[in-house]
C-alpha cells in the first residue's frame, strides 16, 4: 500500500478513537438478546433470521451494500459485505462469525441467558464468547471503517453465519457448496477461538502473556453404534442381548486412550511455554499431562490435542421394560488429528468388535495451516502495538469451526479473536457453559487489537 494511503488510515483511525470501542458493548449486549438457540434440529433452531437482517440493517445504515442469504432452509440467515481496499490484485481477507449459539437453560443461570445484561464488569449471556463478542467486534470495526471512509490495504469481507453449532449444515458448509461465489477472491480468514491470552509464569516471577492464535482443529465426527439381537421377553434368559452388546462396546471405547500423536502446531505450542516458563513440556514425558495442568483450566484444551478422543454422549434402546429390544445404538462424539482419520478408524473397529456397526453421521476434516507469513506478522504486531508483554503462539482446537468449510476453498483460517483475559478468569469453561461472559475491557482491547490488524494486514 502507497506511503499516502498509510498516513491516510492512520489519521482516520487516530480521528476514529474509540469510536467502534464506544459502540462494541451495545453490539454484542443487542447481539445476545437475539435468541439464536441452535438445537440442531431446523424446526426448533429460531433467532437465525431476525438477527441476521439485524446485523444487515446496521451494516446498511453507514453505506454498505449487503446480501442476505438464506441458506436452503426458512431462516437460516447468512449475512455478506465487502469492503473495498486499496489493492485490488492482493487476496481478499474474510472476517467471519457465527450468530448461532447453543441452547441455554434460564434456571441455571445467575442472570437471564439472553437479557445481554452488562454487570461487574462483564457483558452476560449465551454467545458471548461463543462467538457474538467476534462478531461485535467486527461489525464495529466494520461501522467505522465505512463511516470514517477508511481504505484497507485489501478486500475485506465480512460474513455472519448460521449453524455453525451443528456443523454448519445450513450456514458454512452449504454456501462453500452452493454459493462459492460469495468467497470470491478470498485467500486468507480470520475467525473464532483464538487471539486470547493465558498468562503463564516466567522463571523472574513475572507473568509472560501467550495469546493463543489458531492454526489447526481436530476432526469432528458423530458416529453412531448399532448393535441388534433376538427380540424377546424380559423374564427370559437371554445369551444375545443388543443392548449387553452395545454397552459392553460403547464402554470399552469410552475408556479407551487413544496413542499420543504431536501435530506441529501443537510441538510449537509447547515449545514456547518451556521457553517461557523454564518448564519442560515435552510431549514424551510420562507426566505430560501433570505438566499441562500447571496451566490451570486452558489445559483442558491442550490436553485433548494430543490425542484423538471418542467420548459416547448418548443411548438408546427399546420401548417397554419387559421387552428386550431387538436394537440399540448410541452416539459418540469423536475428534480425530490431522492425518489420523483411517488409523482412528481401525482402531475403533477393533475397540467395538465384529457385533456392532458404525455409521458417520456427521464427518468434517481435521485442518492445519503453518504459523507464517504476512497476517501471522500482521497479527503479533497488532498484540505488540496494545500488549508490549504480549506473544503470539500457535495452538491447535480441538474443537471445530466453520474454518472446516472455508479451507475447502483453499482458504488460509486462522482463529483470530483477539482478548486480553484476567488471568483467574476459567474462560475455556464459558464456552457452552452457565453464565457465559466476557470482559468489557477484553472487548475494547480486541476492537483496538483487530482494527490495527485489519488495517495492516
């Protein structure tokens, strides 16, 4: 970009101060009231539609010009807008969230699920790390850009999502199929659960903050066991039992360890925290996982990054007590490396035995990119710029995101989410949990973090 066009956006932005900091916490407060409560089944997920021409009103209001998309079902809405930069050969960069979040229960919870309470210091409610505080952020920056009239060094999209809490059946993985030319362009995107901080110890006594920027995600996977057997009368004795032989496999994956596998993004990982603790994270120690809980609560997510997992999350079986059921089956949960798929998949075969078959119900890939290049850079200098103690570092979820569907386009993702979190906050607990929240600070410290990002990047 031309030295002019530089100075320019840094005048705008110094003018702009606070302007998209000022609006952030009303966004992602009005964002949350928006019921989106994704059951995962179409004719009880609700809210998609309503928030997504609200996201689109507020988007139009300054000047863009926007596209509705509903995604092959009634209301399933997705949201597009692009922002032109200054050089149009470059790649265009993708900003995308999801406005889908998981169903809450209100008797649970200290204040209302969906009230977008601000309290303490914190905004409240189901979405708001999960992922309605991104997408605040980005529809701010988004408002002020277009408002202030700011050119960005490239394209810019912005995408708001449906159903990306079921595998994005109707959301992400429906437009890559359907829609591909609303990504138009794009070579490089930037999503959720990443960009936060963990403070972790020096050797001096200080705190050294890592933020954990995502570069890879495990597989995601729902299988279903059948098992099937003779019906017949409970007060029988009965040698083939379908639900006996579902229970007996269902337990014996349960409480299988998968091998311990090191994905470079993980080894990466945890090079940098031996480098700045002065601990020894190595993989190939008896008690690595004593180590990583040294970490405290984010070692719920590192830990599960070394190893495939299979975790059975629900049974079902027959109809009248008295009856045994001719079938029964069972869901399990399974998140697979990168590059373990067909291993896995033997070794479950052996784990559930020849009387037990298995189906995907849901199967998306694993992904991994390297953590190089220009918007990497551009990502630890715009930490470095507001948190002089700060550290980008690798990590890899071992959940998913709706970065599975984009990298079918060739798409770089990157979760980029950027919080500076207190360091006793559990905030891999609120991810799906009661009385999920996020820091009012952390929101205007990632609005300052993403816009000098997106206005070098």
């Amino acid at each position: 970009m031309a030295k002019s066009q530089q100075s320019q956006n840094s005048q705008q932005s110094e003018r702009a101060r606070g302007r998209a900091e000022a609006e952030v916490v009303d966004l992602v407060s009005a964002l949350i009231r928006f019921d989106t409560s994704n059951t995962g089944e179409p004719e009880t997920t609700k809210g998609e539609r309503e928030c997504a021409e609200w996201v689109a009103a507020r988007l139009e209001e300054v000047g863009y010009e926007t596209e509705y998309v509903e995604s092959g079902a009634p209301g399933r809405g997705n949201v597009f807008a692009r922002l032109r930069g200054a050089d149009p050969e470059r790649g265009a960069l993708m900003i995308h969230g999801h406005l889908d979040v998981v169903p809450a229960e209100p008797s649970d919870w200290s204040v209302h699920p969906f009230s977008g309470a601000v309290a303490d210091g914190y905004v409240w409610g189901r979405g708001a790390v999960d992922m309605k505080d991104m997408v605040g952020m980005t529809l701010a920056l988004a408002r002020q850009f277009k408002a202030e009239g700011t050119v960005p060094p490239r394209d810019l999209v912005f995408a708001f999502l449906a159903d990306e809490e079921a595998g994005g059946t109707w959301g992400s993985q429906w437009l890559v199929e359907h829609r591909p030319d609303l990504f138009e362009g794009v070579t490089e995107a930037v999503g959720e659960v990443g960009g936060f901080s963990l403070s972790v110890p020096r050797p001096d006594g200080s705190d050294a903050r890592l933020y954990l920027v995502e570069t890879a995600e495990k597989g995601l996977g729902w299988m279903r066991l059948t098992a099937k057997a003779r019906a017949g009368h409970g007060s029988f004795l009965h040698e083939d039992n379908a639900v006996t032989i579902l229970s007996e496999a269902v337990a014996r994956l349960g409480r299988h360890t998968f091998p311990l596998v090191v994905p470079d993004s993980v080894a990466e990982f945890l090079g940098a925290l031996s480098a700045e603790t002065g601990l020894d994270f190595d993989p190939s120690s008896p008690d690595i996982d004593g180590t990583l809980e040294k970490l405290g609560t984010v070692s719920r997510i590192i830990g599960a990054t070394l190893r495939d997992t299979a975790n059975p999350t629900m049974l079902a079986a027959g109809y009248k007590a008295n009856v045994i059921p001719q079938t029964a089956s069972a869901v399990v949960d399974c998140r697979v490396l990168p590059g373990r798929q067909a291993a896995f998949e033997r070794e479950v075969d052996e784990l559930i035995g020849p009387d037990v078959t298995r189906e995907w119900i849901t199967k998306l890939d694993s992904y991994e990119t390297t953590f190089d290049g220009h918007l990497v850079d551009a990502m630890n200098d715009a930490i470095l710029a507001h948190d002089p103690n700060g550290r980008t570092v690798p990590y890899m979820l071992s959940a998913g995101t709706d970065a599975k569907a984009l990298a079918k386009l060739g798409i770089r993702c990157f979760g980029f989410a950027p919080l500076q979190l207190p360091p006793d906050l559990d905030f891999t607990a609120l991810f799906h949990g009661v009385d999920e929240r996020v820091p009012v600070d952390a929101l205007e410290f990632g609005t300052r973090v993403l816009e000098h990002f997106l206005l070098n990047s």
